[in-house]
C-alpha cells in the first residue's frame, strides 16, 4: 500500500488508514491518519515519472519548492563506492517520486506487517538499518522531482577520466563573477523539486542520508518560485526583482527544442554514449542586489530589463510572447530597447540561436552580513551543449548588460546529466558499469 | 481595478488585462498578462480581511510560507515617528492582503491613467516617491495575513513605558537556553504569512520598505508549511522531525478558545485597555539536532515523543485526538507513555490546563557552519498570557523533557500584539494616540 494510493481518494484512505492501523500497530507507517473530509488536490497527488528517455526536473513546470545540494566523493571512494551510491540514490528517487517512504520497508505490501522475517519491525529493517523520516507521510508526491548530474571532477576519481564529455571543461572566467569555490561545483549534483516544501525536505534529507561514507556533502541551497494555482501562469514566473523570468525559453512544441536541449538518442562523434538523452545543467547562484534596484524608477528598470515589468512585453510593444523590434526608434532617435538592455543582449537572435531551457529558483536566505537580502535567483538551464548555450549568452552579458550593476554571480557549477534511467536500471549506470 | 479582481475569473481578467494594457501604455501594471487557460485557483483568490476584533495571521490556518521580522526604532525616532510608521505599515498591510500592488497608485481607479494630475505615473507617484516592486504581479493574495506587535523595549523607546503590559516582562531564563541577542526579541516585530512565497516576499519587501529611516531590522527569518491541497490535514503539519505538530492545541470551537487567546475585549484590571482583543506572541528559533534525532530507531523516536509518528495518536491508542492514558502501565510494568516523554509534559493536563495556541513554521537555512542541518522549528505561539501559557510549559519542558536533547532554542522573542484595527484605524493606534 503506497502513501500515494493510500491517500489519493480521501474516503478510501480514511477506511484503509484505520483498518491498517489495527494490523500494523504503533509506528507501522501504513497506518497513517485517517483523511479528514478536505481532500488531497493535484497539487498533492500529481507524481512525475522516474524512468524515462531524460531525468525528470528538466521540462517539469516549475516547483513551489528545490534544494540543490552538491556532494564530494570522500577520500577513498571511487567508481565502484560511486556505482553503489547512484544505485541508492536512483532508489530512493523512485520511491519518493511514486509518493512512498525512504529506506526500510519501502517496498510494496511489507508495511502492513508488525514485524519481518528478522523479527525487527518493517520500518527499521532497511538495507542500512534505518527507517523513513517520516517527514513526507499524510502528503502525496507532489510532483517531486530528483535529478542527478557529475561534475568535472567526479571523472578523476573514479578513473573515467577518458569518458569525461569535452562539454564539462571548465566554464570561462566572466569580469562580473565573484565566485565562492566552496559553494561551486562538485564532484556529483542534485536537483530536488516538489510543490511541497516538506516532501521536497523529506528528500533531501533521506539523499543525504544515502550518501552514507560515501560522499560528503560540498553546498547546499534552497529556492522557490510560485506556489501552484497562485497565478495562472506555471511555466513562467516573477524572480525577486519583479520580472517575468523565462519568457523567451524554447518550447517542448517547438521542432529544434530536443535537439537545443538534450543530447541526441545516438550522440555524435566526440560525445560519449553514455550521455545519451543527457544534458548539461550549468547553475548559477546570481545574488541580486535589490536595495539598488527598488531605486530605481519603474521606467529605468524597465530600460535596464528591455521589457514592460507588469505583462513580460518588450518595450517595443505587444504581449509577451511578441518578438522584440531591436531596431525601432523613439522619438529621441535612440533605441526603444536600449543598447545594453538584458532583453536585447540574452535575445537568441543576437546570440547566433544560442539556446537554453532557464529553469529557476528564487532563493532568500534571509540578510547577509552586509545588512542587504541575501536573495537572487538559483539559475539552473539545461541545453545539448553548454558552449551553445550558457556560454555564448553569458559572454555577451558579461560585456554590456545593464543588469549587470545589480547582480552578481555568487556560486558556479557545471554538471553532466545522462538520460533518464530505464526499468531496472538506475541513473548514470551507462557510465559506471560499461 | 484591483489585482485581485483582475485575476478572481481567469477569462474576465484576460479580456480586461488586455483592455487596460492599450489604455495604461507600458508600465502601468493595470496592464497584467492576459490570463491563459489555467485559472487561479482558491489558493491565489483566498484573502483574509484586515479589519477585525482580532489581528490576522493568529487564528488563520497553516501558510504554506512566513517571514518573521524584528525592527528597533532608529536613533532618535520616538512616539510620534512610530505611529506614522504604524500608520503606513497598516496602510500597506491592507493593501496587499486585499491583492493590491504596494506604494504609489494603489488606489483604486488610479491605475488605468497613463500620468497622475502631477504628471507622474501612477506607479511612480506614491507618498514616498516609491513604486511597487511588481514581485507579486499576476498572483492573487494567496491568503496573506500580515501582523504588528510591539517588544518590550519599544515602551521605553516611545515615552510609553506607563502603558506596558506586564505580560511583557522578560520570559524566565530557561537551562536548555543558547539564545542569540542578536536575533531574539526587538522594538517592533511583524509576521508575515502567505500560501505562496512570492506574495509572502513581496510583503517582506514592501514593509521593510516602509520603515525608512525610522526603524532598522533586527533579524528576520524564513519559514515555511506545507503546500495547500499536498496534504488533506490543513490544521496540523508534520515538523521536520517527522512528527504531527499541533494536535494539542485550543480549537476555535471551544468554549474557553477566545478566553486563553485572546485578551478581552474589556481587558482584566491590571491589562492596559489597548490591548482589547490582542494576544501574546512569543517566539523561539528552535534548531532541530536531526543528525542526531535521525540515528534514533522509530520505536526510541516515538517514547522520546509519547506518541505514535505516523498518526499522531498517544501509545497508549486511539488517533490523533485521543486524550493520552498517562497512567496506563505496559506489561514491563513501565508507564506506556514514558516519564519524560514530550506529550505527557506538555499536555494540559500536566500544567494546570496552560494553553497556548502553537502556529508555527518550519525553516531550513541550509547547512550550519559546524556541517550540520540549520533546521527547525519558528516556534510561534499565542495566549491572552504567557504566564498562563508558554512559560510554564516550557519550565515543565526544562526540567524534564526526553525531547531536550535533541532540539536548541537559538533565540527568542516575546511581543504585545494589539487587537484588529477597525475601519479607518492603523494597528496600535490606541497605544500610539490616545
């Protein structure tokens, strides 16, 4: 009995709660409460699939709620201490993404047992002793997402350096970054995601959890955006400065947008297989500088952005979905979108096509030591090759953005994400056992 | 035209967003995105008035997102300066929960002109040259509450010391105490509460705005529940221990509920008569040692607790809302539920009927320096008197509860929260101006 299916129908839940709860005695988790009259809504029980041709958390809408959480293997662990640990972890993604508990028990019709066969009971028998945290239980899965990637230097350690994409070479040096390397990069990233912020906590913890002696933890951060059915507009949403963010992304619909994104079913020459349905996940950790920005007139903010603050639209005109007129003038003979506005100098058409899949977090973790928010946006896109991608925009940012006087890069990371993982197999085991 | 009007029916609100947009011309944020096919939902729509006996925020439920923020009056700022502050902080309060863009041109009707009568746009007309920050565009209120109270130290600060309650007087120094000064109590404090993050920041944003130069923030944090409709259980949230919080507490529907929260609208002798249906906010960061709490088997977990973690009901049986059996002894001849375990301390029956109104959050500042989690619980909660509700619990907590090494108060806070404005009053004024 999942928690997914347990809770999915209020009435039946509520029946089936109690009744295990008489079977399972204390603490058998199967025996959750019993549902009141208000009733899950989508937002509890819309669940993600694991398997597939590419990890989930790359096209999913946005989530409430994410963690981004980068590990080092420990010193000793290699390749095969690294295949046992994305084993786990594509594990317990499973579970936790069908909306059932971590760790001991977790599989399907022991938990309504007072003991198993070792006599312990189910939700402490797990492979490492543990039990679930619990923190999940009475919720659905929420659209819980869990995405796993390797940076650079994971290669090294595991003695794949000569499977090591060229695409993971170290991004260039921008004028404008000021990056912490103690929250940069890692040798093996996650992705978390959910529109909940307890299911979201749940996962991270029970990851975490599996990394075990096998990794340590090397940063951590957290982000949000809209909560569902808070604005009728899920793929995109407003970052801290008050911007629509993602408007100009590629569309699943659009006929280049797999070829942009991921890396082709059979990758190229110079491509390893095993990146096969991947992509390439850079993030950015873009603190903004809000006090100087809600300085400044809404008119001056909307030049520095290129775009109408309250609908997305360019400056030029229409909605937002309408193609910015780069060459219109205004009455004073200048540019309607200026010469350095963001929207003129990230457009594609400026960057040769370059494109990317932006999705973002907001992050707030509260007033920094400088007495400013400690807020911005965690700046994660997606795209078939980074050099195409990120890079070329960023580049062309980093000489001439308006925006630029109020952000600044923070943390970097730059992460390989092979494809989905098929039925019974779990993620990266292309990469580790071939 | 208000925002939420605007976005309370997705089909009127596109046809009207696109209307405005050719009336107010770039800017105006009358002119919101037209509406697609996804509709709101209630978790954008649902609003709480501002105006009432009591203050929002106490009696609402769970939000999905919080931010608790401390302010002290600036050097020189007195009485008068915090009554013009009151004054403006309402001003915005009500606003905003009305759904409503902040500062300049929120009135209602003024939002479709392209130039106010001095020539200014409306968003960049406000009383203090501000505009919106546009963070919460396209959303609904989403329930936000907003809530003013006053610490201790604002008395002295304000000539008002005659008027302070003496409920106010310094909380007892308690043994598991490892407060921080920094981040505990303060002149001025504000709760925050919205089911979605960026209507909650935006708020954050606004009111910290409008402190100006009169008062400067103490500390702020961020917290956070479960997501409307993840979860059929809207009254209670599992903390990030896992456990079922909140099922002790006072229910609206009993007969001494307003008696134990609220202070009478004639207050007792003894209570000053501004606080005529207020309440008492204390407020503790409480760090959550989950290494620690983790390692525990689920069996240890719940005697440290007295209660079953996947329902919430006592060991001793029943469901969540069964009154616990402290006496009931197991076949060891031990109590079922523990000496020291947390419920049997805490409940009622054990402090001469105390009862405080716990809404909390959860927070999750990432990763400590010392590499454990930063996580816990904002532990916020109301009584008509903290002597007759957190303290003396929390001096029964002190001495005895199993729960105390795993848990650290980090800091804390205890504020006077006067009653509910009525129509065309600021919070606080009787304090401020009579």
């Amino acid at each position: 009995m999942s928690r997914r299916r347990l809770l999915g129908t209020a009435g039946a839940a509520g029946a089936t709660g109690l009744a295990l709860g008489a079977v399972g005695g204390a603490g058998a988790y199967a025996a959750s409460r019993p549902a009141p009259a208000t009733a899950l809504t989508s937002v509890g029980t819309d669940s993600v699939p694991f398997h597939g041709a590419h990890q989930p958390g790359i096209t999913t809408p946005l989530h409430a709620r994410g963690h981004l959480i980068a590990f080092d293997l420990a010193p000793g662990a290699g390749r095969k201490e690294a295949a046992a640990l994305l084993r786990r972890w594509s594990a317990t993604a499973r579970t936790l993404m069908a909306g059932e508990p971590a760790g001991g028990g977790a599989a399907e019709g022991t938990r309504s047992k007072e003991t198993g066969p070792d006599g312990t009971r189910p939700d402490e028998a797990g492979p490492d002793g543990g039990h679930d945290t619990g923190i999940a239980l009475d919720a659905g899965p929420s659209s819980l997402t869990v995405t796993f990637g390797f940076g650079r230097t994971f290669f090294d350690r595991t003695g794949l350096a000569a499977r090591r994409p060229a695409a993971l070479d170290p991004l260039p040096a921008f004028s404008s970054d000021h990056l912490d390397a103690k929250r940069s990069n890692g040798d093996l990233w996650i992705q978390i995601g959910s529109n909940d912020a307890l299911v979201a906590f749940h996962a991270l913890r029970a990851l975490q959890k599996d990394a075990g002696a096998a990794a340590r933890v090397r940063w951590q951060m957290n982000g949000f955006n809209r909560t569902p059915g808070a604005t009728p507009h899920p793929m995109t949403s407003r970052n801290l400065m008050g911007q629509i963010d993602g408007t100009g992304n590629p569309k699943p619909s659009e006929p280049d947008f797999d070829r942009r994104i991921f890396v082709p079913a059979t990758p190229a020459a110079g491509t390893p297989s095993w990146m096969a349905g991947g992509s390439y996940a850079v993030v950015r950790r873009i603190r903004m500088l809000l006090d100087d920005w809600e300085k400044l007139t809404l008119t001056k903010q909307e030049q520095v952005i290129g775009r109408r603050k309250s609908d997305g639209a360019p400056l030029t005109g229409g909605t937002e979905t309408t193609d910015p007129d780069l060459d219109r003038l205004g009455p004073d003979g200048k540019p309607v979108i200026p010469g350095n506005a963001h929207a003129r100098i990230s457009t594609p058409e400026a960057n040769g096509g370059a494109a990317m899949l932006r999705r973002p977090f907001s992050f707030h973790d509260g007033i920094g030591p400088d007495g400013t928010p400690d807020a911005g946006l965690l700046f994660v896109c997606w795209q078939a090759d980074p050099l195409k991608g990120f890079v070329p925009v960023q580049r062309k940012l980093d000489r001439g953005d308006a925006l630029s006087a109020f952000i600044r890069h923070e943390a970097s990371g730059l992460f390989a994400v092979p494809g989905g993982a098929r039925e019974g197999e779990y993620v990266g085991q292309r990469l580790l056992e071939s």
